[in-house]
C-alpha cells in the first residue's frame, strides 16, 4: 500500500478510484478499461504538474518519505562485494554510519553514508541516521583507508542532523565533525558525495566535502532543520514551513547558490515511487563524475576541492 503525504491527497483519491475500479474489470462484472485508462492519465498529469511546482517545505516532506531509498538500498543495489568495516579503533561502533569497501561498476572504492533505517526496530538501532562522534571518527578511519589504497570514496548523506545527546557532547561531537570534514579536505582521492534524502547541518558536510555533491531532485540540505530553526527564531515548532521557506535548503536553490554541483532528477511522483529508477540516475552520475576525477592527480585533486569550498560565498 502506498503512503501518501498531506498535500498528495488528490492524487490518493484518483488512484484510490482507480484501484476500485480495476477490481471491478478484474471481477470481470463490467468493461470500464477505457475510464481506467482516463482516470490514470489524469492521475499522472495531476501527479506531474503537483511535483513540478513543489513549495520547500513540500520539498522537506517529500525528502523525509518513509518510503524513499535509503543509503543501504544504494548501497546493496550498486556496490558489488561491498566488505562493512565497524568501530572506530576508540571507542565503539556506531550504526547511524554504514561503512566499507566493494566495487561501484568494476571500479574499487570505500563507500560512506547515513542510514536511517526503515522500520521501528532499525530506526533505534541506527539512531534515527543521526550520527555521534565514534561514526565520523569512523568515517575518517575509512577515508585515511581509502588514500592508503588509492580508492575513490563515495558518500550518501541523509540525516536530521548529528545527534545532540549528552553522551555525543561529552565524547566530543563537535571536535569529530570538525576532524572529518578536515579529512574530507585533506585526501588526494576522488571523493564524490550525494545527498539523498536530508542532508542535516554539520552531520552532513561531514561526509560531504567532496569534489562533486549532488543532490536528488526532491532532497534538502540546510545548516538547521526547519523545526529547529522555528525553535530558535520563532519559539515554536509550528513555523517550520515558514523556516523551509527562508532557508534556500532545496536543490534547486543550493545550486544556484553554487553549495552544490548537480541536480540529479527524481522519477515523477519522487524517488518513492521509483526507488529503482532513482538508484540507476544517481549511479550514472557517479560514474560520469569519477571517471574525471580518477584522470586527476592527487594533488590537483585536493587543491581544486579545497578552493572550491573557499570560494563559496564570495562575490
């Protein structure tokens, strides 16, 4: 059954009819093909024109799907022989981070990313994709593994944000995103990221100061979820559309601001309702842009990453 979100409601209402009547063609009680047909082309067009004109806070609900492919599905989808590395050799594993090694189209690499989990016993177990400090210490680990044996890194972001905790801070959760992103800048390999679903403050960018950041059509990336900025400014959850608004967190935007380098196109209706198809036009993309990083030296290769990140926000 598929989910629907607030303002797809239209579209749950054709295609409910649509599901009815298909029963009563597959009862065989009366021929109505040709309504189906009607009702299904109007479904499509009603779906189409809703995506093509999405507000950001549609945008954040739409990234935040239930149903949408999660790194774990890219992972088992387009990385062959993928080898899970745990713990970061300090203190302890953390699941919010999946990390290893495997071959992406014949080509060996480490991959990296947030998994949020897709059921109530995951979600726990992966902390909701919100990383604490062992995760990004395990991401450096990963990445020093990776230039060690000059593999490209591919990443896939999506998380609310770093976790907050208590226990985080006490380990020392700001000092690991700092040292993570540092060696994200630091490596003389290919390092190309992809947000794919929420790409939340420091927990992203620190796996995602790469040479190409893509982003997914319909996902977000901001500094603040829209609920904690609304927390901040407006001292209440409820503004969070008014946030999403004014927080330029959608691709479109983001690439325009030149924060990221590609836009990669959803399926209609979003990347829930294709996660296959999803997948495939993110892998091309990676592989159209691996292959002109892999021509590059390392050093050229460190040098342009990091002049592309301190030219951002220069006039």
């Amino acid at each position: 059954m598929r989910n629907f979100l607030d303002f797809e409601q239209p579209i749950a209402d054709l295609e409910g009819k649509i599901e009815e009547l298909r029963h009563l063609v597959d009862d065989g009680e009366v021929n109505i093909a040709d309504e189906v047909g009607k009702l299904q082309t109007k479904a499509n067009k009603l779906l189409t024109s809703t995506y093509a004109k999405l507000s950001p806070w549609q945008k954040v609900q739409v990234a935040r799907h239930q149903d949408r492919p999660h790194c774990i599905d890219y992972v088992n989808a387009l990385i062959e022989d993928f080898t899970p590395l745990a713990g970061d050799r300090n203190f302890g594993e953390d699941h919010a981070i999946i990390g290893g090694m495997g071959r992406f189209r014949g080509q060996s690499c480490v991959v990296l990313g947030h998994e949020k989990g897709n059921d109530t016993e995951s979600r726990v177990k992966r902390n909701f994709g919100m990383a604490r400090p062992e995760g990004y210490r395990k991401a450096i680990r990963l990445m020093e593994l990776a230039e060690r044996f000059d593999l490209p890194v591919i990443t896939f972001v999506d998380t609310p944000g770093a976790y907050p905790g208590v226990g985080a801070e006490e380990r020392g959760q700001a000092e690991a995103i700092a040292r993570s992103i540092e060696k994200c800048l630091q490596i003389k390999v290919p390092l190309i990221s992809t947000i794919i679903g929420e790409g939340g403050s420091g927990g992203a960018i620190a796996i995602a100061a790469a040479d190409t950041v893509m982003m997914l059509e319909h996902s977000v990336y901001s500094v603040i979820s829209p609920e904690g900025c609304a927390s901040i400014l407006w001292r209440s959850a409820d503004e969070a559309k008014t946030a999403a608004e004014t927080l330029r967190l959608t691709a479109q935007d983001l690439k325009e601001l030149k924060v990221i380098d590609t836009i990669v196109t959803e399926p209609v209706g979003g990347a829930h309702r294709d996660p296959a198809g999803a997948i495939q036009s993110v892998a091309q993309e990676i592989e159209n842009h691996l292959k002109d990083h892999m021509a590059l030296d390392g050093g050229t290769l460190r040098s342009k990453r990091r002049e592309k990140f301190l030219a951002m926000g220069r006039p």
